[in-house]
C-alpha cells in the first residue's frame, strides 16, 4: 500500500458529503493541465466525488473551450477571457467559483540569456486570447509595438521543442511549463507578478447544468474545498499526487505553485459579492482589453452566482 493510500480509507469516511443529489450521468468538468486546477483531480482521486462528478484533462485550453461550445460538458475551468469569448459566443455561463489568481505562473521565457527585452524577436503563443492578453500586457510594459515582433503560433505542447529547436525566440507559457523551460536555462522576460490579476481563472458552467443540477454544483464545490483541506492537512502526499499529474520534481512543484495563490471559499465568496462585484469589475477589465485589441465581439454581461452557491460550505 502506497503512502498516500494509507491515508485515503479514513479520509474517505470525513469526506462523505450526503446522498442528496441528482440522479442520472455524472457531471462532466473539464479543464487543461494547470497547477490551479489541481485540486480537482485531488478530490477525484480521494473519491470526494463518487459517482456524480467526473473531471477530465483535455490538451488544451482551446480544446476545453470547444467542448464547453459544442455543448459537451457541463463545467470548466477557465480563464477570465476565455470565459468572455464563450459567453460572446452565446454559451450562457454562470461563474461557479474563482480557483486561482496567476502571480507569476504566465510568463514570457527565452532560452537566449543575451535577450532583455522582445523587440525584433520570433514569439511563440497560443492561438487563444489568453495568450494575446499576456503578449500585449509584456509589450505595453516593455514600450513595444507589435509590429517590432513576429507572431508565431505555437500550441502549449510545443514550447519546449520550438524554443530548443530555434523556431521562435521566446515563448508566451504558464505552469508546469514554465518551470520545465526554467529549468533548462530559461529566462523569463515578462511575468504575471508585474500585472498580478491580469490572469485569473474560475470554474464555470452552463446555465441550464445549474439550474438542472444544483445538487451536483454544489458537491463539486464542496468536495473542491474538501481537497483542498487534505492539501493543508496532508501537504506531502498531496505533493507526490501533484508531482506524478505535473510531471515535475518536488523542488520544481513548489516552485510551480508559487507562481500562483489559491483563494479561500471566503475569498471566493467575497470575489462575487457586491453589484458590482470583484469579479464583475475583473471581468469587465479583461473585456475593455480584449475589445480594444479586437480579440471579441459584442458586450457580454457578468453576473454573480446564485445566491444558494454562495452558501455552500467547505
């Protein structure tokens, strides 16, 4: 028996969150690989959710965004702008609850120690808003313009074989990559940390899931904050679960996680409170950028949960 698994059985016995919920097929969440998401997969493996929560991995942000669009899934996490481009698309979204806040996770890395800034490089991004807003946010702050670079679009899979292989010069990347292209000698030339709520992701979902499935909702968010406290309370077996998931080393894995801060279910609560809200404020910020760079179309509106979500209890 594996050191994490001696501790599961009485885990498991805490971590029964009742038998009232909706019958019928699981709750289908889906999300991108990301060290804020984690937790999900944690709860998952603990068996937090049983049978009425099912968490899938997909390649890529882009590929969570199309399965949420074609009416696949019921939740996702997210980041802000790509919940706004879904919701410009029509998905009618309901924010469930807000994961984390990148302080450093999202960056823009070079293998070239001699470069200082990104005027006149090859820059690989992801063909998604995210990676546009984090390429604009490090220009503006570096006085460069567009034009002073060349675009290059390079899916996440890619970063490490596209810089060591000389196609771009520099990468727009997050965790865990970026603590895999650091530790071959990268250097980072922009990071979250110098715009620290540039990049924020939530958990949302659809509507009519909501309003179908209230009682799944909210075992999800409950058993999320369930493992969470395993987190606190069991830090290195959590670490070697994330370790195996992230692929990366203990001393990388925190290192990961530092570039990034995992809200309480208070600061949750709080980040959807008022009118307007945080998180309405949040979203408006990212939807002036996203408009001023025609990265969208329309005028999508953020509403706060329901009032019955934001009672649940962690």
């Amino acid at each position: 028996m594996t050191l994490l698994k001696r501790f599961l059985v009485p885990w498991l016995l805490i971590l029964t969150l009742g038998c009232q919920l909706d019958d019928g097929r699981p709750l289908r969440v889906a999300t991108n690989l990301w060290p804020g998401y984690e937790p999900l997969y944690l709860a998952q493996y603990l068996g937090v959710f049983g049978k009425n929560v099912e968490v899938i991995q997909l390649s890529s942000a882009t590929e969570v965004m199309r399965a949420m669009a074609h009416g696949n899934l019921d939740v996702a996490a997210l980041t802000l702008d790509e919940v706004i481009s879904l919701m410009a698309q029509g998905v009618e979204l309901e924010p469930i609850l807000v994961m984390d806040y990148s302080r450093g996770g999202d960056a823009v890395v070079t293998l070239n120690d001699q470069f200082e800034s990104l005027s006149g490089l090859r820059v690989g991004v992801e063909n998604t808003a995210l990676g546009a807003i984090v390429l604009t946010e490090a220009l503006q702050q570096q006085g460069i313009a567009t034009a002073d670079i060349e675009v290059v679009s390079v899916s996440p899979d890619d970063h490490e074989r596209a810089l060591s292989d000389g196609v771009v010069d520099a990468v727009v990347t997050f965790e865990p990559r970026l603590t895999r292209l650091l530790a071959m000698g990268g250097k980072v030339l922009f990071d979250t940390r110098q715009a620290p709520e540039l990049v924020v992701d939530v958990l949302v979902a659809r509507k009519a899931s909501v309003a179908s499935q209230p009682g799944k909702i909210k075992h999800l968010v409950e058993g999320y904050f369930e493992a969470r406290k395993y987190m606190t309370s069991h830090h290195s077996e959590s670490e070697v679960f994330f370790s195996k998931r992230l692929k990366l080393e203990k001393k990388q894995l925190q290192q990961a996680f530092q570039g990034l801060y995992l809200p309480t279910l208070e600061d949750s609560k709080n980040w959807f409170t008022g009118q307007p809200s945080p998180y309405q404020k949040s979203f408006q910020r990212v939807l002036e950028v996203m408009l001023s760079h025609e990265l969208v179309e329309g005028d999508p509106q953020a509403e706060n949960p329901p009032a019955w979500l934001l009672e649940v209890s962690g």
